[in-house]
C-alpha cells in the first residue's frame, strides 16, 4: 500500500497558486477560498495517481482505509481529511477502529475519536478512557463528544461520580443529561451549594435545563459576598432557566469589575477564558 501526503501535495499547488496571484485577494478572502480549493483538489486527478483523492481512497475496501490509517500515523505520513472521509463513510469501519481506541497508539486514538465523534458505540469506550491515565486533551474531547449523548451514559456516569472517578467530569457529563432524574439534580443541586466553583457549577444547572433550581441560584446570587464574576454567571444561569434577577448589586473594589468599567473593557472580552472552560455554562450579555 503506497502512501500519499495529499496535504503536502495541496500545500505546493496552494503555494504556487497564492504567489501567482499576489495581491489579488484580501487575506479574508484567502480564508474563505482555501477550504473550497481544498475540496476541489479532492476531486481532482493527478497525473502521477491516474485518480484523484478521493478516487484512490474510494477504490479500497473498509479493511485497506483502516490499514492505511494505521500506517499514516506510524510511517508520520500526514493523514489528510480525504483519508478521514472516506472511514467515516464507511459505516463498517467503525467497529474496527473501536479496538484501536483502547490499543492504538496516542496519535492514532486521536483519529480514531475525531473519525467517530458522538457514534453511541464509541460510548462505552470514551467513558473507559476518561477513568484512565491518559492525554488530558483526549479526554476532553472524549467528553465533549459523550456530553452529546449523555443519557446513554446516565447510569455508568452517576456510579462514577458515587465512587470518586473523575467526579468533575462526571459533573460535566450529568449536566448534559436530557432526561429528568431526580438523582442528577440533586448531584448537581448538591455540589451548587458546596460552594467549590460557582461559577462552573451554576452553568451546569444551567445546561442540566431544570427550572427546580432556581431558588437555589437565587438565595445564592441574594449573597453580599459574592464576586462579580459569580454574580455574572449565576445571574446567567437565573436567565437561562427562565427567571429573573434585577436587584441592583455594587461591585466596587471587584477585580473584574473594575477592570472592565475602569478600562472599557467588555465583559466578553474578560470572561472569554471563562467561557472556554465552562462549556454551555457561560454566555455573554451581561455587564
């Protein structure tokens, strides 16, 4: 089997083509053109293939795209999204990458779960690597892609979260959770009130979506003693669920308070790390 770094391929033709048109283009447009381009030369037959992209990559059986995934990554070869389609279009490919998450090597995990995303079969295997020494940022992404269905994996999620494994990320998780369970909400009711992380914590009553938490959020808002930045996510959370906060609040000598109004710094601007690392906790529009 011959490997081909299309990317590479792409790069020169992309090359050449940007410094015959020099100053043609504004850098925006370059932008918006380049993703286009792209996907043409994935059409496009070379000479030196006697097929295109994804031609080379359509002719071989679910077996041979895995094969040659497996040995992009360990020969170094760029692996292209032309590859990558094409294993995402083929339904049976999934059950042999499935293996390679728990076997593969790092690099080629991380294909492996940018390939499989949110399949429910992949699941289980995400939740097993989670629990595991590992790459933090293979984790997340495990979570990120878990949290899309995270009813599937309510029960395994709670009895993790009663054991101690990875209790913050089972909060993540939970919060994502549609169905109403009496036992998420007060998991996620009962860590509110520990009073750990609010701001965090808050944007997870947020996402869990229950309107039952509202006297919660608003004794805890009620607080003098909270900060700007607590105060700004827990009214969030209060908007989100369909309630309402409006008691006027002084934040003079906060922080984050005086940084914005003292500068002209937007709110968004400051929470924006905030925002990153709460995911669905955080939202802009209050100042």
């Amino acid at each position: 089997m011959k490997l081909y770094d299309f990317d590479g391929m792409f790069d020169k033709k992309l090359s050449a083509y940007i410094s015959e048109n020099a100053g043609r283009f504004k850098e925006e447009e370059w932008e918006d053109m380049i993703p286009a381009m792209y996907a043409k030369f994935g059409d496009t037959v070379l000479k030196s293939l006697g097929t295109s992209p994804n031609g080379y990559y359509a002719a071989m059986s679910a077996e041979e795209l895995v094969k040659c995934l497996r040995a992009h990554v360990k020969n170094g070869v760029p692996v292209s999204e032309f590859l990558c389609r094409a294993i995402e279009r083929r339904e049976e490919c999934k059950g042999m990458l499935l293996p390679l998450l728990e076997r593969g090597e790092e690099g080629l995990k991380q294909y492996c779960v940018n390939i499989l995303g949110s399949a429910p079969e992949a699941l289980p295997v995400y939740m097993r690597m989670i629990t595991e020494d590992g790459d933090e940022d293979l984790k997340n992404q495990c979570v990120d892609f878990i949290k899309e269905n995270a009813d599937l994996v309510k029960e395994e999620a709670l009895e993790n979260y009663k054991n101690g494994t990875e209790k913050p990320l089972m909060l993540e998780i939970l919060s994502n959770v549609r169905a109403r369970d009496g036992r998420v909400f007060d998991i996620l009711i009962k860590e509110f009130r520990s009073g750990d992380d609010v701001p965090l914590l808050a944007g997870y009553l947020a996402a869990y979506g229950d309107e039952g938490a509202l006297p919660y959020l608003l004794d805890k808002i009620d607080e003098e003693g909270i900060s700007y930045v607590e105060f700004r996510e827990l009214k969030y959370a209060i908007e989100a669920l369909g309630g309402e906060y409006t008691k006027p609040r002084d934040f003079s000598g906060d922080e984050y308070y005086e940084l914005i109004h003292s500068h002209g710094v937007s709110s968004a601007d400051i929470f924006s790390a905030f925002e990153e690392g709460a995911e669905g906790g955080t939202k802009n529009g209050i100042s």
